[in-house]
C-alpha cells in the first residue's frame, strides 16, 4: 500500500486502477488492503489468506500445542487470545468496511490456514451487503501442489481482476 500511495505520487501509476492479489500470508494482505486501508485498491484476491488472526493462532495451537500460541502471539504482538490486536487486525473484524470487491480462492485441503477463514470472511462480507465471491477448490491443499488447481486459481483471479479493473 505504501508503494502504491509512492508510485502515485511519482506519477507512474493510476492509483484508481491497483488490485492486489496474494496467497497464504499475501492473501492475508490482499484483505487487510480491502478492509483496514480503505481506498486504495479497486479489488482484492486472497488465496488461502488469513482473515481471523486469532482463529488462526487457536487453529495452530490446536495442531501444535503451546508452543504455537507463544510463536503466533509474539509474531503478532499479542500478549494471549484475548489481547485486541488480534481483532483490531482481522480483516473478518472489518468486513463492513471493505472498499473494494473481494474473491476469496481456498483449497478444502488446506492444512495451514483452514478453510473456515474464507467461509468466514465470505459470510461477514455478505451480512455487510459487501460484493464477494468465494471459490472453493476441491483437492487443493495451501501450496497449489497439483497443476489443475494452480490454473484454475490463476483462471479465477485474472478474470475476478479483468472484471473489476478491466484493461483500457
């Protein structure tokens, strides 16, 4: 967000025409562009993105003991579960104040960031009135392993982004 706000002062950008796409913690920025910097991009794709940064650490906990929460917590600047960071970070904590159209791309077999932080970003957008797509891709794990699914994600972010940001 930063180097968009630079190149639009540069002039070198149209900052009325800037998406942003990522996957795994990128996706995790693409919703934070959407919800906690608002205005600054026409639409945003997360894959595998995180959206509830405490369900996140919970999630891990719950695989890998206390020693994840310690990691997760620290990593976030959070003192436990409890600690607001966590909230005030979460793009699903700012879904009404999404300024762009979300896609939202989750594998069902992702075991990194469960699919339940898409299904959830999906339903708080919608309760918002926001516009959101959510496209769940069967036999899709967090790293896009299969070609098939690496198309199709790819398939479905360019045309969600030719929608909303459509070439000159």
């Amino acid at each position: 967000s930063d180097g968009v706000r630079y190149l639009a002062g540069l002039g070198t950008i149209d900052p009325r025409r800037v998406c942003i796409v990522g996957g795994s913690y990128g996706g995790y920025a693409a919703l934070a562009g959407a919800t906690l910097q608002k205005d600054v991009y026409r639409c945003a794709v997360s894959f595998g993105g995180v959206a509830d940064l405490r369900g996140l650490v919970s999630y891990s906990r719950g695989r890998q003991g206390d020693i994840a929460l310690r990691y997760w917590t620290r990593y976030m600047g959070a003192d436990d579960l409890s600690d607001p960071v966590l909230a005030k970070y979460s793009p699903v904590t700012h879904a009404a104040e999404a300024s762009a159209p979300i896609l939202l791309i989750h594998g069902r077999d992702d075991t990194v960031v469960p699919l339940s932080q898409s299904t959830e970003m999906a339903d708080a957008l919608r309760r918002a009135g926001k516009p959101v797509e959510l496209v769940v891709q069967d036999n899709a794990d967090h790293w896009l392993s299969l070609g098939a699914t690496r198309l199709a994600m790819l398939q479905a972010a360019m045309a969600f982004v030719e929608k909303h940001n459509p070439p000159n």
